[in-house]
C-alpha cells in the first residue's frame, strides 16, 4: 500500500460512503430511495469538487441530503489525506513517518517537519475564509429568503464556491444574481482565494503581518508565490477582455446588458472557468469563439495546493517558459532569474500530455455512447468534468448511463491527478544506476 494507493483508495471509499448516504430515502426530497447512478455521480462529483450535476440539487434533495452533499464538498476540497490526518489529531494520534509522507505528497510541499503545523494552518485557513463568505452571502440572501433559509443557502454557497464546487441550490445558478455587484464579487472572492492554493496565501498573509508589525526580516516571496499570482492575474484579465468582447454582440449571453453588467459577467465567466461551476449566463447560449476560450481556461485550471482542478498555472508557466528559453536558445529554463530543475519540466510534460490522454479517451467513449449529442457539447463536457469544473452546456442530465459513468470517471481521474494514479497502478519507481547513451533525433 503505496503512498498513492492510499490516497486514490481513500477518495474511492469517501466517494462509496457518500453514494450510500444519498441513496438513503432520507436524502430526498419525496422521501423514496435515489437512483444509484445518481447518487453515485453525485457524490462523485461533490468529493472531486466538480458541479456537474444530473437532477437539481435544490429540489432532488432534501435538507439533509444537501447537508450529505455540502460535507462531502468538504472533504473532497480539503483532500483524503488532509481530513484524515486532522481527524487523527483531533483523536489525539501521533502521526508517525508514513502518515507525515502521505501528508507532504498529497499537498505537494518539499518538507515533513512542519506537516502537523500545516494541515491544522489549511483547515483554520478554510473556515475563516467560509465564515467570512457566509456572513457576506447572508446580507445579499437575508431580502430575498428571509433569515433561516438565507443561513443555510449562505452556508452551502460558501462552503461550494471557497471549495471550488461549484454546486448550487438554485436551479439556474447564480443567474438571477448576474447584475449583483456584491453576490459576483464574494463568490469570484472565494473561488479565487480558494484557487490559489494554501502556500500562497500563507505567504500572503505573512507578508501583510509583517508589514502590519514593520517587522525588518519581511517575507521573501517564493518562486512559487510569483508564478502561482501573476499566472493566475493574467489569466484574469485576457480571460475577462476575451469574455467581453466575444460575448458583448450575443444578444443570448450579454449583448442586451449595460456596460457595467457585461464587464461585472465577464469578470465572474472569468474567474469561474479556472474551476467552479457556477454560472451567472446560460453556456450553452455562448459563441462558439467563447466556448473555445472557456475550454481553454478550464484545462488549465487552479494552482497546485488548492481546491482546483485543471493542469494547474504552474505547469502551464513551466512549459511556456520552456518555449521561451528554446527560442531564445538556451539551454536552461529560467523564471524570475531562477532555473527550474529537470524533474519539474518533465513532470510538467507529463501531467499535460496523460491529461490530453485523457480528455481524449473520454470524449471518444462519450461520443460513441451519445452519438446524438453534438461533438462541442460532448467535448466541453469532458473538459468540464477532468478539470473538475462543472460548467455545462445543459447535456449532463440527458447522458446515458454509460455516458454518466464515462464522466463520473473522469472527474476522479482529474481530482486524483493522472500522475497521482499512475503511480497507484504502477508502484514506487525503483532507482537505477543504468546510464544509457545519447543520440540526437529530429523533433518539431
């Protein structure tokens, strides 16, 4: 039992458990026993913080299957290994040398000294950010739904967006919130922060306390504080320009707003698109020139130690500054006056290239058990699901069964990580002193 087995494993037996709780009568709204593959994509889709949903959450469900369902948007978001190892602390167990491991691969970080320090840091981190999120929903709710009902919608909201989830009570989203200033800037506040990833905003935060105590040791940002926000800036900003202007003469989406409400809907396709799933306009409406920039966007996805899903900024800037440094005729890749080691160029290549593997496998097998469904939407789809997105075209709830079996699978793969599963089926690589000889070919 590998590092990786664990970790691959333990999302499997929570995706399990959540499939039998709403399975349950208690779970639904008519009281009567759930579907099996639709509470098994369900819970699939809420432990990979996907959104892709085949029934309407807010009606399907009851109370306490939202409940089921809002949890497990919880667990999935912290990671198997991070909500197992805070239940372990909270049970008073010492982590020994493989649990502290499991720990430092499932959250991507280089030491195991400060592990315990760490995962108690992200779930403090996560429920601040929550209950700052819960709060502000409650004010922009409380007029519409009265105090107890806005809880509970401020409280899942929350919990869906800062989690990256995606999830929504409402059956069309956020989309009676399009013109709402204050609801596309909490939610786009949440996702983003939840995006980033915990390394960075630990970074951020100690850099405001120092600057805060006018301490004169003050943080010295990592190369992956750099590339993680002004990756994820630019994305932002070409994502919101791109947005508007594909999207200003589609009298469907936002050609019949105002300025203000295209670019606030701009701003919010942008930042959802990275890997939340709310909406604040119908995607199955868009051009297809924005269809295309939203598939993009969702295959790049959030940044390493985050609720998000997609290849993740850092790979993507890996390999861009790989381009640079061939055109410039280097034989070093530098970012930010530093050199980046070997092993993560070719861990970049392969995480991109077993995710086309992927994305292409499954658009193939969709095609083929939903023939009628046209090729964009499918695609689109299957994006949506790996990059754990759950944006769609409205197709989900009329897949086959296999077709929804098709995506409940890849919405596992790309929550666990293509390399991460690899590496389960596979085993520990074995070292090898073998050194072979090299030989130049053509490429490109």
């Amino acid at each position: 039992m590998t590092v990786a087995r664990t970790i691959c494993l333990g999302f499997l037996v929570i995706i399990a458990i959540g499939t039998i709780l709403l399975l349950l009568p208690v779970s639904t709204s008519d009281g009567t026993w759930n579907n099996f593959v639709t509470a098994l994509f369900t819970a699939t889709s809420a432990v990979c913080v996907t959104g892709l949903i085949v029934v309407d959450t807010g009606t399907h469900y009851s109370g306490l299957g939202e409940f089921f369902i809002v949890l497990l948007i919880q667990l999935g978001g912290l990671g198997y290994m991070t909500a197992n190892t805070f239940l372990l602390l909270l049970l008073g167990r010492r982590l020994g040398l493989r649990d502290r491991v499991a720990i430092q691969q499932s959250l991507d970080t280089t030491e195991m000294s400060g592990v315990v320090p760490l995962v108690r840091s992200i779930v403090a981190m996560t429920l601040v950010f929550e209950l700052t999120g819960m709060f502000l929903l409650l004010f922009i709710f409380s007029p519409d739904f009265g105090f107890n009902d806005s809880l509970w919608l401020s409280i899942f909201h929350s919990i869906s967006a800062f989690n990256n989830a995606g999830f929504s009570l409402f059956a069309d989203s956020l989309m009676a919130y399009a013109g709402s200033i204050p609801m596309n800037l909490v939610i786009t506040f949440l996702v983003i922060f939840g995006g980033i990833g915990y390394q960075v905003i630990m970074e951020m935060y100690m850099w405001v306390r120092d600057r805060i105590s006018r301490n004169p040791e003050r943080v010295v940002f990592s190369l992956h504080f750099k590339i993680v926000t002004s990756t994820t800036l630019l994305l932002l900003i070409l994502g919101t320009i791109a947005f508007f202007f594909t999207e200003s003469s589609n009298s469907r989406t936002l050609g019949n707003a105002d300025f203000l409400e295209r670019l606030l809907s701009a701003w919010f396709q942008s930042v959802i698109t990275r890997t939340a799933g709310f909406n604040t306009i119908d995607f199955g409406q868009m051009t297809t020139a924005a269809l295309f920039i939203t598939i993009a966007l969702m295959f790049i996805g959030a940044s390493p130690g985050s609720t998000g899903g997609g290849i993740k900024t850092t790979t993507v800037r890996v390999l861009a500054s790989c381009t640079r440094s061939v055109l410039q005729g280097r034989n070093q890749v530098l970012c930010f006056e530093r050199q980046i080691p070997p092993e993560l160029i070719l861990k970049a290549v392969a995480v991109v290239l077993s995710s086309l593997g992927v994305v292409v496998v499954a658009t193939i097998l969709l095609a083929i058990t939903d023939p009628n469904i046209e090729f964009i939407q499918l695609f689109f789809e299957v994006i949506s699901a790996f990059a754990t997105v759950g944006l769609s075209m409205g197709i989900t709830g009329n897949l086959s069964t296999l077709g929804q079996l098709v995506i409940i699978v890849t919405m596992y793969v790309g929550r666990v990580g293509m390399v991460m599963l690899m590496s389960a089926m596979i085993g520990d690589p074995k070292p090898s002193n073998i050194r072979y000889p090299e030989e130049n070919l053509l490429v490109g």
